[in-house]
C-alpha cells in the first residue's frame, strides 16, 4: 500500500508538472492578442523551459546524495509560486522571468521522482509504475485543461495562471508529510536488494553513461520524441484556434481532455504490455517505444492536413494514442542500464538533451516557420510548420530505439555489475 500510495502522490505531483509547463501554450492566442508579439518571440519564451534541463543535472547529482523527497517538494513550492506569479506580469519580458523562475523550480521535479520509483518498484513492476507516473501529462489535461480554458475564456489568461499554481503549495506539505523516502537500490534484485546502494561520483556517472550505447541511442530518441512534446504542446491549442476556429473554451473543455484520456490510455497499456512480455524478452523495452513512433506518422499527417471534421478528428485520436506510449517503456530502459547510484544523473541527463532539442526544434522552430510561411499560407502556416517537425521528430525516434535493442542486454549486465562493486 505505501508503494501505491507513493506512486500515486509522485503521479499527482508529475500532473501540476506538466500542466504548468505547458500552461503557456494553452494561453498562447490570449497573451500573443494582449502583448502584440509575433510567433517567433511566443516560441523562444516558451522555450525558456530548457532551464529546467540544464539546472536539472546539479539538481539531479545533489538528489543522488540527499532526500529526494525534500527536494521535490521544495521544487514544487518555487514552481507553483512561480506559476501564480506569472498571472501578475505587465510585459512579455516580465512573463520571460517568471517562466525561467517556474523552470527552475521544475528541475527537481521529474527525475528524483524516476529515481525515487525505481527504488520503490522492482524491475518487473517498473515499466507500470513508470507508465503510471509519466500519464500525469494525460491526467493534467483531462482534470485541468477545461477548468483554465473556462477560466481564461472569462476572466483572462492572468486568472488562468493564478489559479493553477495554488493548489502545488498544499500538495508540497502533503507529500512531506506523507511520503518516505526509499533506501537507494532497495528494489534491484542483484544489485544489494534490501541495502541501500552508494550514490556514484558525478563525474564517474557521467562516463560510465556515455559508454552505454544503449543510453546514447535512448537520449537521441528521446530528444527526437521531445519535438513533439514541446513543440506539438506548445502549437496544438494554436493549431485549432488558426485552423479550425476552436476557442479556448473548446480547446480547453474538449481537445486537450480528449487527447488526455487517448493518451493515458495508450500510456498505461505501454506499461502493462511492457510489464508482462518484457519479462521473456528484455528487448521489448525498445521495441514497443519504436513500433508506437512509427504509427503516430500516418495518423499525425491525417489530423494536420485533413479538412472534413471525421477524418482530423479521427487522425487526432488515434495519433494520441500513440504519442506518449513510448515514455514509460523507454524510462523503465533507462533504468536498466543506468546503476542505482547513477539514475538521478542518468534521468537529469537525458532530459537536458532532450528538452534543448525539442524545445529549438520543435517549440522554437514551428515558430520561426510560421512567421517564414505565413506570406504563402496564411493562417494554416501551422499546418506545414508542424508537419515538418513533428514527422521527422517521429521517424528519428523509432531508428533510435529500434537500434538500440541491439545493445540493450548488454548494457544492463553491465549496469548490474557496477552496482554490484564488479
């Protein structure tokens, strides 16, 4: 029970993660109308998130010697001041530096909380329990897109703001008070199951990763799969608005709760299909993510480039589907080839590269493209704008982690070793 309970705290922090994260892209039409900027400038304010990543690194190391409880919820506190803070900006250079201040606080946010999971939930258990926790993007959509979007729609993108970063400060005290923190590597049969397992010097860490193939090949995929996280997270509610002639009301209410329970939905048969087959054959770890990539490109294309309602609409669904369903799998990879000692590094690393990636390429560049083709396309400029990115995003992650099965085994051998003193 505490390990469920855990999770599912660790799953309700992860969903005020995302939500707040992405809290901009969702009000992008309001606050582009009121502050008068172009698309590009929206784009690289939005990417100010990458701060995350790169302080996420130190943060991580720190969180491999120190409680990671404590610093989750001391990182949940500044992001959700911060988000609430962004409700009071008078200028889009204001609103830069509450989003760089939210970023910071996010940090300590997602890979304590993998590193926690890991050493809660066994090897077999861990594509679940890590499918479980990444659905908080899902989650945040249907619970909370509809009750902002209304917000907004009524009472201005400042109410939307302050309203999503309050309810974070309480649930900090909760999880500090609720929540234990897991002895390092007490879940990793092999590898000191039971005893809590040293943290591995930062710089040790660091290179015992690079030489993992497999690792290399999941953070090339990853940051290619980051492009439509970011991108398409920070363009879709613009996407409906332009092409379709949504309001925020509807983006919020029906598009984002729907894409939310497709996804979460996708998400957690990953896990549970994961969890079983890749009990006979380590492989599928890489496999599933790699297949799922591939079939998100067809159902992508129909949603952006389709007119008649039953064809996009069907495009979008299916297309949600499939566009989180390699995270879990993918995470509980990871897991196997980085040390007990080495995760929160290993976690922080990844999403560094990967959110420098998505956030230039994918949040960044459809903006540039839209203000490069608006003079030939107008308004459904977003449409080639996504398709560009986010297919070639698609395709990129599928090679990589179809290619690294090849390495996979091995790798893992190799990361038990190390937590064994080998």
């Amino acid at each position: 029970m505490a390990s469920a309970y855990a999770l599912g705290v660790l799953t309700v922090i992860n969903t005020f993660n995302f939500f707040d994260r992405g809290l901009l892209a969702l009000l992008l039409p309001l606050i582009k109308a009121e502050f008068q900027v172009s698309d590009t400038t929206l784009g690289v304010v939005n990417s100010l998130f990458l701060v995350s990543a790169i302080l996420g690194v130190p943060v991580a190391a720190l969180g491999d010697r120190w409680n990671r409880r404590n610093l989750i919820a001391i990182s949940l506190v500044i992001w959700s001041l911060a988000t609430s803070l962004t409700g009071f900006a008078s200028s889009i250079m204001m609103l830069a530096v509450f989003r760089l201040l939210m970023s910071a606080g996010e940090a300590g946010g997602v890979p304590p909380s993998n590193s926690m999971l890991a050493d809660i939930f066994p090897r077999t258990s861990r594509p679940l329990a890590l499918s479980i926790f990444t659905s908080g993007a899902s989650i945040s959509l249907i619970l909370y897109a509809p009750i902002i979007g209304w917000i907004a729609d009524h009472h201005g993108w400042r109410a939307g703001f302050i309203t999503a970063g309050l309810p974070g400060l309480v649930l900090a005290v909760v999880f500090m008070l609720t929540v234990k923190e897991p002895a390092r590597g007490a879940a990793d049969a092999g590898a000191g199951e039971g005893r809590p397992v040293p943290p591995v010097p930062f710089w040790p860490a660091i290179g015992f990763l690079l030489k993992s193939r497999t690792y290399l090949l999941l953070v090339i995929g990853s940051s290619g799969m980051s492009c439509i996280n970011y991108g398409g997270g920070a363009w879709t509610a613009t996407f409906f608005v332009r092409v379709h002639d949504f309001s925020l009301t509807q983006v919020g209410a029906f598009i984002q709760p729907l894409r939310g329970i497709i996804s979460l939905t996708g998400i957690v048969l990953a896990g549970l299909l994961v969890s079983k087959i890749a009990q006979k054959e380590e492989r599928w770890r890489v496999w599933v993510p790699a297949l799922t990539c591939l079939t998100f490109v067809p159902f992508e294309v129909l949603f952006l480039f389709a007119d008649p309602l039953p064809l996009w609409l069907t495009g979008f669904m299916i297309a949600s589907v499939f566009s989180l369903m390699y995270q879990g799998a993918v995470y509980s990879a990871m897991m196997e080839v980085s040390a007990p000692g080495t995760r929160g590094v290993a976690m922080a690393a990844l999403l560094l590269v990967s959110t420098i990636v998505g956030q230039v390429v994918g949040s960044i560049g459809i903006g540039v493209l839209n203000d490069l083709l608006t003079p030939a396309f107008g308004e459904l400029a977003i449409r080639y704008s996504m398709g560009l990115v986010l297919i070639s995003a698609a395709l990129t992650g599928s090679v990589c982690y179809g290619l690294s099965s090849r390495f996979l085994v091995a790798d893992a051998r190799r990361a038990q070793a190390l937590a064994q003193g080998a």
